[in-house]
C-alpha cells in the first residue's frame, strides 16, 4: 500500500498589523506531521475553528498571502511546491470545500461541476456523469440551471460534494463534508467515501463529527489548539481505554452513549509555552508547563505526550 500524502513537520503562521505598524504573527497549526496512504481514509478530528481546513487549504497551495508554512508536504513522493499543487488540483487530488462560498456565483452549478473540458466528447461525458452525481444526492435536472444564490444550504453541499466526484482524484480531501445535510445524505456520502477508499484511492477526512468519523475513518488524527496529538486506529477510538492522549480519552468519555463525562477546560486560544493541554490534563508531568512532547510513536500509535516519551526513552 504505497504512499500518497505525507505531511511532515507543518506550521502555519498568519503576519497581522495591529494598532496600526504593529506587526503581530499568530501561529494556527504547530508542527503537524500526518500520511495518507492508498485504499485508506484518514479522519482529521477537532473542534470548530480549531485550523483544521488550514491544513487542507496548505496541501493545496490556497492559503491567503500573509500566511507563512513551514514544513514539507510530499504527494506520491514527490515534494509539492506551488507549481505542482496548480497542476494537481482539481485533478488527481480534489477537495470538497467546506464554505459554499467556493461556488461561482456567475456560473451555473452544473458548467461549474463539470469545468473546463478539452474538446466538445469530454464534456458531454463529463454532463452525463454530473447528472448522474447529482440525481444521487437529490438535485433533480431543474438544478443543473440554477445560480449558487438559488441555492438552499444543503442543496449547495451536495453541489460541492458531486463538484469533487465528477472527477477521478487519487486523492480526495473532505472538509467538513456532511453538516446541512439529512441523515440520509450524510449515509451516502460516507457510503461514496468509502467506495472511492475500495477503488484505491486516499482520503483525508476533515470534520468535527467524531460520529462520522468513526464509521468512515480508517485511522483517526486528533487535532487539539493546532497540534495533532494522537494518531490511532479508528476501532481504538471506540473504547477509552486503547487511545493514549489523556485529551481522547476525555473526548471518548463525553460522548452521549459514555454518559456525557465532560472533562472542565478549554482549548488555549493563544500560544503556550508548555503541552497545550496542560491546564486540563490529570496526569500532567511537572516538565509538561513549559516543555512541549514531540510526537512519537508508542507501540503503532503516534502521541504527543511527555508520559510515552519517558516509556520510550526508557526511563
């Protein structure tokens, strides 16, 4: 099963100017490393807000100009500067948008699904595909010559979602692929996930639906206050008691069927100096204030916490 997407040592930081000439940067994503390999569906979890869409937005080369990234995204192997993130998207590697504002409003939705096309047979292939998609998921051919405007919310989340299955992707980046949509929707669009999983393609999964991310995933990168801090198989995240970040464990523990066992805290908005889960943590060291654990590997699972570092080290 060979690679696909490898992500290694990632920071995104933002310059802003405040109160005037003050130059501030806010760091969003710190040191993220995570891989994609072929046949395999990778679920990015974390709270709303958190950065994650950053990442996606990164491995596509579509971040805004006062964004700073280091760090080093290979795809295939091969390292992806700008040019070659240009030539691949929307083509071997597609992403399902979150915000509905990635829709032309000047455009109908379904020129805008089927795009650019090089001669008169390929979109007429391409037009047959789009409205089969689009039948799928309940947009009837009155759609096809609607404005986003006319659009209902859910309406143009299926319009987004279709928009990336026309095409053929190796790799598929979901982001926040299912809110707005019914629950019949919602199983679809896993069913298509995964379908596309079979076909030996890879998916990086973005969402805030642990639900959704149980069902679909394969493996499970939880995303805490721009960190990835543990990376497990998706059936150990059934079970408290085989994930290893104290954070897991707690987001295990507060799901309804766990009895809502809500752990006090919040995620740092700003940048510590420590483990950012510091202040919530029950089982904190006393180097974990102001030392931050690299992200290592424990028995095939990868952490970020100093109390594995000291297993590894042997200590």
């Amino acid at each position: 099963m060979g690679k696909l997407l490898e992500v290694n040592n990632l920071s995104i930081s933002f310059t802003q100017y405040v109160q005037g000439l003050n130059r501030h940067d806010t760091k969003v994503i710190s040191d993220l490393s995570i891989d994609v390999n072929e046949n395999e569906i990778v679920a990015v979890l974390g709270s709303s807000g958190s950065g994650k869409s950053l990442l996606a937005h990164s491995i596509l080369g579509i971040l805004p100009y006062n964004s700073h990234v280091e760090g080093e995204i290979k795809y295939k192997g091969q390292v992806l500067d700008q040019e070659l993130k240009e030539k691949l998207r929307g083509e071997e590697i597609c992403l399902i948008p979150q915000s509905v504002n990635f829709l032309d409003p000047l455009m109908k939705v379904s020129e805008q699904a089927i795009g650019e096309c090089k001669d008169e047979k390929e979109h007429e292939e391409k037009k047959i595909r789009q409205r089969e998609i689009f039948g799928k998921y309940g947009l009837d051919e009155s759609v096809d010559d609607l404005y986003p405007f006319e659009l209902s919310g859910g309406m143009a989340r299926k319009v987004l979602l279709s928009t990336a299955l026309i095409g053929d992707p190796d790799l598929l980046i979901a982001d926040e692929p299912t809110p707005g949509l019914d629950k019949k929707s919602v199983e679809e669009t896993i069913t298509d996930i995964k379908n596309l999983k079979e076909n030996n393609k890879g998916i990086l999964l973005i969402t805030h639906e642990i639900n959704v991310a149980l069902k679909t995933a394969d493996r499970i990168a939880i995303f805490y206050s721009g960190y990835v801090i543990e990376i497990n198989t998706a059936e150990n995240f059934k079970n408290a008691e085989k994930v290893l970040h104290p954070y897991s464990k707690a987001l295990i523990e507060s799901l309804p069927r766990n009895g809502f066992n809500l752990t006090e805290g919040v995620q740092p908005l700003n940048e510590v100096a420590g483990c950012p889960y510091y202040e919530n943590c029950l089982v904190r060291l006393d180097k974990c204030e102001n030392n931050k654990p690299k992200l290592v590997n424990h028995d095939g699972v990868m952490v970020r916490c100093f109390n594995y570092e000291e297993v590894n080290d042997g200590s």
